[in-house]
C-alpha cells in the first residue's frame, strides 16, 4: 500500500462500489461502531503513532463528526473551521498540499456480539471521511481510500477473531490531492463525519441490487426489473427472487413483472415495497415506479412536462456541520415540501443517503451531483485541471461510479450531474461515458459542460431571467460549432442555479418562475441556496451568535458570501423562503389587470380536488364576507374568478378593502402527507376593491410659540424649522433620506456583475446626507412651510425638498405632512430609497408595538413581493427585524396606508399615508420601516448579536424604496424594481394616541 495522501489514485484496499439499501431494510446484521472513539491530532500525515496504538489515553472524539467542531460552540481545540468559495487556501500546485496539514489519529475497539453469524463476510463501511483516510485494523494497514461524501468499505472478513477484541485505527488527513477535486464552496471540515457501520454478508447475499421501476403513462403499467447480473450471489447460493406483496407479484431477479401500478412522482411519491430475497438475506426497498424522459426538447416525467421548482441543498448544521442527523434532514425535506419547494440538487456532492430516503417518500426530484469541484483552477484559465488531465481519469470515473452505484435505486433522482464548477475537458466525456453505462435510464446533467456536448441537459448558472426568456422561445445565441449548437438547441433547459439568496433576497424570483410557466423548453431550476451556513459559536461575553468566514480568525477567507440560504442558520425561514413559497405556489392565484384573478393549476399530475378554494372580503384584519368557490381544476388548467356579482360592497373608510382567495389543503391523501397541517396553503391571491377614503383637507394653522418656534398639533419645530418634538417625543433626526443599510446584493461582491450599486451611492454621498435649510415661513393657509436641500458631500446633486406641515381643524392631536421631493443634478441611475427618516426618542423602542394596514406580514420589496397580501397585521418592533447572518437592509412594510405604534407608557403614535406619487406613478401607502437602531448601526454591524437598541425608534416612511435583485452573485435589479432620483410627493397624518 504505497499510496499517500498526495497520490492521484483510486481507493485501494476497499470493496468494489454497490448499492446502499436504507438502514433496517436488510435482514443482515449489522453494528453502529459510531460513538466516542479515542482521538489524537497531529500537524502531519507523518504521525508517528503506529497503527497499533491503542490510544487509551488520547482525547475523546463523537463519530460521527468534524474534529473542528468537536466542542462546538465554545473552543475550538483542534483548530477551527475555515471557508473558503472558489480560491485554494493553499499554493495550486497540484497534487501537493502544504506540509501542515492536520492529521487526525482515531481509534475504537470492538467485539463481534456473540450472536454475529456464523459465515459469510464481514465489511466495515465508511459513509463520509474527510478528506484522505487510511484504515488498519490491530496494527495491519487494510485501506487507503478518499471521496469525502462516497462511501468506503473495507473486507474483513479475515481479519476477525471469534469474539477477540480488536483494535480499528483510522488515519485522516485534512488536505489531500482529493482536496484539489473537493473545492465546494462551504467550510473545511475534516474528519469521520458520517457513520461507520460493521456489515454482516451472509453467503448467498444480496450485496448489489439495481432497480429498474418504469412508468408507462399510456397503459399505466408498471415495469420492475431487478438487475440479475449485479446480484453477486456467494458458494452455492441460488438466485434472488423479486416480489412485491402489494401488487401480488413475484419472479426471479432479471425477469422483468409487469403489472398496473400508481405511479410516483414528487406530487405524488407513491411507493411500494420490494422485497429481493435469497435463501440468506431479504432486502426490502421502498420502490416508485416513474419513467424519465426527453421528447422535443421538453423534460418529462411519467410523460408529461414537469417543471424543477428546486433549490440547491448543501449538508449542513449549525453545531455539527455536515455531520447531519436523521432529524435534521427530514426538517429539511419537511421545510421544503412546506414551502412547495419540489426539487433538490444535491450541491455540490451526494448528500448522506437517508436523505435520499426522505426524498423518494416525501417527494421531491433529485439531481444528485457527484463530489467534484476544481473551482480554484478557475483563476489560473483551468491550466492543471484534473478534469482534463489524464492522470485524474480514474480517480473522477470511480467518484461518480460510486455515486451512481450507491443511489441507483431512488426514484427520487431524475438527473445525475457530473460535479460543479470543475471545468471542462476530457474527464467530463470518461464520466459521462461512466454513468451512461451504469445508468442509462436518467439525463446526465454538468453545466460546467459549456457546450453541452456531454450532457443530455442544458444548464446555466445565473443567467438573468431576459436570457432566459431567449433560450425559452429557443432563440438564444447560436454555440460556434453548428452540431453542437443544434444538439443543445434540442436540449430542456435548467438553472442549476439561480436567485442567490444571499442577505436580503433574491429579487426578481417571480420573473423567473413566470418565464419557466411560459416556455415548455425551461425546466426551471434551483434558487441557490438552501441555508446560510452560519456556525454557532459564542462571543466573549458567552453569547452565541452565527458566526461565518474569518470569525474564527482565518487569513484567507471569503466572508459572509457562506450565508446565502432561503433558511437563517438555525433554521428559521427567511423572507426569501415565504416568497420562494409563494411565487412556487402550486396553484397561483394572480390578480390580472382587468380586475379578475387567475386561478391556475401548476402541479403536473393532479387536479385541485384536495383543495378547498375559499374566500374572504375584509377591511384590514376585519372580515365582511367569506364564501367559498366551487373549483376542481385539471391538472396544467387554469380559470379565471371574480367576486361573486352579489357581493356588498362598503363605502370607503379608513383602511382598504380586499377580496382575497386561498387555496387551502383540505385533506392529506396519502402517509406521506399526513404532516401537512389543516388549512396548509397552496395559494393565494387578491384584488383591492374598495381604496380608503382620502384624509380630509387639513386646514388649521400653526402657532407660533414665544421662543420664536412653531407648534402645528403634536409637533413642535424651533424658530429655524427643525422639527423638535412629535407625539410627545424628542425628536433626534428628521429630514428626506435616499440611503439604506447595503445589502449584501447592494455591495455585490461579485466582481462579474459590474460595479456595485452601493459603490454608486456612496459616490453621490447618500451614506452622508446633510440638509441645509433655505427658507421658513407660514404660508397664506397657516402651514408651516420649510424650503430645504438634502445632499451628499462633494456632489452638486441634491434633493429641493419643500415640507408642509399643516395642523388638522377639529383633530387637535394631528398634524399633516406634505413632502415634495424634487432631485436636482445628475444622480446614479439609483437611489437606495426616496421618503423621510424620523428618530424618536424612545427607550423601550424595541418593545414598541405596531399594527399596521398594508402589506404583511413579512417584509416584502418591489422584486419581492409575491407573499405579501394586503391586510392588518401587528408585531413589536423587535419581530418586525429580520435578523439576517449579516446585518442589513431588512423588514420594509409596503402598501402601508395607516399603521399605530404602542409605546410602552401607554400612549401611541398613528401615522396615516394619503396620496403618494412617485415620478408619474402615483400609489396606495408607503414603504414603513421600523428600528430600535440606526441605519448606520445596522450598516456597522457584523452580526446581529452587536445590535443594541440605542434609546431611539428610527422610521423610514419612503415613498418608494429600490428592489434588492441578486447581484451578490446573480443579475442585479430588474427594471420593473428600480427605484430612480424621482420627484416625489407624499402626504402623511400623524396623530397622537
Ligand atoms: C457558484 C457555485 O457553483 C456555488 O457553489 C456557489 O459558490 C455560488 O456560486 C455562489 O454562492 S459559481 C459562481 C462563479 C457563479
């Protein structure tokens, strides 16, 4: 065994790749050495220690698990995680790795049981080590193997003693040649990080089993075929026989058993038990019986279009990593199918295999993605890729040999992908080649394959959705070799990845998701991604807070760009999740400009009799009328509603009134579904019916006080115009703002997508605005009138501005404000938002309650908008803040036409919104934004912990704010939610409670 951690080589010593049944569905015995192995960490591979060391006295380490997070989130004693995205952290000298390079020394002891059976093999099986192991068993070097998300096993069989102890040592090194081939964006994490199992192999067992479960959607048949030839039967042993006791069937393994079967599909994973016997071993597996297929261009499952509405999932828990438990990945797969997510790939390697389990029952299409990133090549033009280096050929074919090998039999997965960002070159065709043979039943997937010449599929990452829109009508531009232009031009089309929901995100979802309904040709896609990967790790003062790339003191790192899921690192849905929710929605329900909605029927394969389709006409939160619609819609059908003609409308009155309609599910039809909730949404919709009446004509007048100021109601300004107190209130801050706290998309730290937008507003000095008044006088019909101008430093830019205030006649406790904002100079083609920023003195702010009328409950922006209805909704300023890994623009309530804030000493403060335009828009309410801190406090901040109310309720009320897009990685914001240096007027009532 001369292979080191620096050999460009195959696994040696192990057993050829096969199939993983799920756990308990062999008969064969089996024993978890999982638990507190004997652990020691060296700073090379060159240990020392000698594979016979028993290590009686080393450190305690949890298997599964990551040796760096071992005392997570307190210390960190075997150095700490690192992240890193595209760039090696180490010199690119391929296939060496820097001489420090931690190496961990494990050890276990174990005894079969007494009733280990008699004959037959034993394996030991390895499902994840990170990156480079080798295994010995009492002192006797067995295995060297890698693929750090592929499973090893190791024969040793004649290595055991009849009920002796013996010694397992395992040698793990942190960095490898493999990690040049394992450059995934996420933490380095080392170690045994998935479980170890003992295998008992009675002669005669069933060790591979490929299944082959076809649908045929024009007959209904269902065609089982268990392939003979990869059952490898020991001495003597008969061949397996096939049966599937539901549908009353049985044959020999190879035969193929024909029989009318339900099909599965991700809408409807049906699944039936298959039962593979010899005289020595059954193995059960939960078999769907589904047929994938290409036909013009278009993707198919059990014959008709399917439409990927997926994300890209990596391993991860906040505590341990990608050392995943059972309960974390049905959590996943649970917070998917609740968010009408139906599609995963498994980003960017095969993830643990029960997960795949969860998949094929729960319902959702798999592409299952080969362990392969080489994304540090990049830089250097691909010079050196193992992809296309000929020395690689064997390691990258057995990595995906393996993978396909081990997940062959998940109905769940529909396309197998080669690997990400690895480049192109000859090692694409070996794989392909590779995977074709073991599989040809599934579409090969690689968008690193630019043209397509190897896959079945073509995929793009972030391509914007207007190009999207070009290779939907099948237009886009022609590839320079015509055969392989015309080949992909017959290729469905994927987004492997798009959307990137890093911060505050994505916009511009919903364009996307209509540009896939629109064209048969897109398939649709993966929002990138599932989960922030923020570790847990504590502060000084032993606070626990999300911690990502250099919080643990790393040199090289790439930052936050590690929080870019739909899900906060614990878990908690983001607000990109609800309206990932909403824009996936399996029966949209769109209000339509002709003042009807459109009620469609999305799912593939079933119609809406599960669901009840309701009504509600309300104003704000208080309900008028509800009914419900008498809907059965086909599956791919859509119809248009409108309220009923006997339907009463009210007069206008204080808050809008909405006809909204649900689709709730009313009944689970299957095991499978029986975690949905009563009343679990699969769409919803509305139309405004009635606007609010206007705010009457104000009309008082100001007075002037003895100091030389002006009182207009509850507000009272000093003799220069500045607004001094409100509702009671000191007031710090008052004046027009154009500045938001950059999001992640904002600062864009792509390089590819141009320069950033945040860059461009701090160069107009939006961060730095000041104002300067011109002029102060009560005008003819008694307002108070101040003539200002807001600008940024070294910029003739500014914004003339003209406040109004004016007191309300009969409503002493009010005060009107009229704010006409007019920008002056040349401005960037954005601003960050146009309204007015208000800072109360208020020291129990974050405690302050709001109700408001608008749109809620969650944030939502011009891009992002989907899941927001219109309604009354309350919080407390706290829970109004989205507490984003990286702190940032969050939580703006649109629509808001009237909203009261609950101080804690009892009294209030209600802001009402009337006519508001936007150049030559004008719209319903305004954009509100509330915070217990600062813009700049949020801006400075790293993490949300450091977030510290400081006395003061900050309000954004803005007419208009601009969208968030995805330039962290994607395009930018789309026109349709750009926000310009407009003229804005806007008219606002404060009254005091
Ligand atoms: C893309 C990667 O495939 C993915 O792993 C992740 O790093 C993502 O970017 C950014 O979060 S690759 C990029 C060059 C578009």
């Amino acid at each position: 065994m001369t292979t080191t951690h620096e050999s460009v080589a195959t696994p040696d010593g192990v057993v050829a790749p096969r199939f993983r049944p799920p756990a308990g569905a062999s008969s064969s015995a089996t024993l978890s050495l999982d638990g507190e192995w004997r652990f020691r960490l060296f700073p090379h591979p060159e240990t020392g220690v000698d594979h016979a060391e028993r290590g009686e006295d080393w450190d305690r380490l949890a298997v599964p698990g990551h040796w760096q997070l071992a005392e997570a989130p307190h210390a960190w004693p075997y150095g700490v995680p690192e992240y890193n995205n595209v760039l090696y952290p180490f010199p690119v000298d391929p296939p060496h790795v820097p001489d420090d390079n931690p190496t961990g020394e494990y050890r276990t002891t174990f005894r079969l049981p007494a009733d280990w059976p008699e004959g037959g093999r034993t394996l030991l099986r390895f499902e994840g080590v990170d990156s480079w192991f080798q295994v010995a068993l009492d002192g006797e070097l067995l295995a060297t193997s890698h693929g750090s998300r592929l499973p090893t096993e190791v024969d040793l069989t004649d290595k055991l003693r009849d009920g002796g102890e013996h010694l397992l040592a395992v040698r793990v090194t942190k960095w490898s040649a493999m990690s040049y081939v394992e450059d995934q964006d996420q933490w380095w994490l080392s170690g045994i990080f998935r479980s170890v199992t003992l295998e008992h192999r009675p002669d005669g067992a069933i060790d591979d089993v490929r299944v082959h479960a076809g649908y045929d959607h024009t007959t209904g048949v269902g065609a089982l075929w268990v392939d003979a030839a990869t059952v490898v039967t020991g001495p003597g042993a008969v061949a397996a026989r096939v049966a599937v006791p539901e549908l009353g069937i049985e044959g020999a393994a190879g035969e193929e058993l024909r029989v009318a079967v339900e099909p599965w599909s991700a809408e409807q994973p049906r699944l039936y038990d298959v039962v593979v016997t010899t005289d020595t071993e059954t193995v059960t597996l939960a078999v769907g019986f589904r047929t994938v297929s290409i036909e013009d261009g278009v993707f198919l499952v059990n014959g008709r279009p399917i439409k990927l509405r997926g994300v890209n999932r990596h391993e991860f828990d906040p505590l341990r990593g990608r050392a995943v438990t059972p309960e974390r990945m049905l959590e996943d797969v649970l917070l998917m199918k609740r968010h009408h997510i139906n599609a995963v790939r498994t980003s960017h390697y095969p993830p643990h295999p029960h997960f795949l389990d969860l998949c094929d029952r729960y319902g959702l299409y798999v592409i299952d993605e080969n362990d392969l990133e080489t994304h540090g090549f990049l830089g250097e033009s691909w010079a050196g890729n193992p992809t296309d280096d000929p020395a690689w050929t064997e390691v990258l074919v057995d990595r995906v040999t393996r993978t396909v090998r081990r997940d062959a039999h998940h109905a769940s997965i529909i396309m197998w992908s080669l690997g990400n960002e690895a480049g192109g070159g000859r090692n694409v065709r070996a794989m392909a080649d590779a995977v074709r043979a073991l599989d040809p039943s599934r579409p090969i997937h690689y968008e690193g394959d630019y043209s397509s010449d190897d896959v079945d599929v073509y995929s793009r990452m972030y391509a914007d959705s207007a190009e999207v829109e070009l290779i939907g009508q099948g237009i886009e531009p022609p590839l320079e070799r015509a055969d392989a232009d015309s080949r992909r031009r017959a290729m469905p089309f994927v987004l492997c990845e798009y959307a990137h929901a890093m911060g505050n995100g994505p916009g511009g979802l919903a364009d996307y998701d209509a540009a896939f309904d629109r064209h048969a040709r897109l398939l649709g896609g993966f929002i990138w991604e599932w989960i922030d990967h923020g570790l847990t790790r504590t502060d000084a003062d032993g606070v626990e807070f999300a911690a990502y790339g250099g919080d643990f003191g790393e040199r090289f790192h790439d930052g936050t760009f590690i929080a870019d899921g739909l899900l906060l690192p614990d878990r908690t849905p983001s607000p990109g999740l609800l309206e990932t929710a909403a824009v996936f929605a399996p029966i949209r329900i769109d209000a339509q400009p002709d003042g009807t909605l459109l009620v469609r029927n999305r799912y593939a394969f079933r119609d809406t009799s599960h669901a009840e389709v309701g009504w509600t006409l309300h104003r704000g939160a208080e309900v008028l009328a509800t009914g419900t619609l008498d809907l059965v819609l086909e599956a791919g059908t859509e119809t248009v509603v409108r309220p009923p003609s006997d339907l009463v409308l009210p007069e206008p009155g204080e808050a809008p009134v909405w006809w909204t309609v649900r689709a709730v599910q009313h009944k689970a039809e299957s095991l499978e579904e029986a975690w949905l909730e009563p009343g679990f949404e699969l769409g919803a919709g509305q139309l405004l019916l009635v606007e609010p009446a206007s705010l009457t004509a104000p009309a008082g007048r100001v007075s002037t006080e003895a100091d030389g100021g002006f009182r207009a109601g509850p507000a009272r300004f000093d003799g220069r115009g500045d607004l001094r107190e409100l509702a009671g209130r000191t007031v710090h801050d008052f004046r027009v703002d154009a500045w938001r706290a950059p999001t992640d998309n904002d600062r864009r730290p792509a390089k590819w997508q141009g320069s950033a937008d945040e860059e461009k507003w701090r160069e107009a000095g939006l961060h730095l605005l000041a104002e300067r008044k011109n002029g102060v006088g009560v005008s003819a019909d008694g307002a108070l009138e101040i003539d200002a101008r807001i600008a940024g430093p070294a910029t003739r830019a500014g914004f003339a501005t003209r406040y109004r205030w004016q007191p309300v006649t009969d409503a002493p406790d009010a005060v009107d404000l009229v704010v006409d904002i007019r920008p002056e100079g040349r401005w960037p083609e954005s601003v960050a938002r146009l309204g007015v920023v208000l800072a109360l003195d208020e020291p129990t702010a974050a405690e302050t309650g709001v109700r408001w009328t608008g749109l809620g409950p969650d944030e939502s922006y011009a891009d992002s908008k989907q899941a927001a209805l219109g309604g009354s909704w309350q919080h407390t300023v706290a829970d109004w803040q989205t507490r984003y890994t990286h702190p940032q623009e969050n939580g703006a309530r649109r629509g808001v036409t009237s909203a009261v804030l609950s101080f804690t000493d009892g009294t209030g403060l209600r802001i009402d919104a009337g006519d508001v335009t936007v150049g030559a828009r004008s719209q319903l309410g305004i954009e509100l934004s509330l915070r217990p801190w600062s813009d700049d406090a949020l801006d400075r901040a790293a993490h949300p912990h450091e977030l510290v109310p400081d006395g003061r309720l900050w309000l954004h009320l803005d007419a208009a704010q601009h969208g968030v897009g995805s330039a962290a990685c994607g395009p930018g914001v789309l026109a349709n939610a750009q926000l310009h240096a407009a003229p804005v007027r806007m008219r606002l009532r404060f009254t005091t409670l």
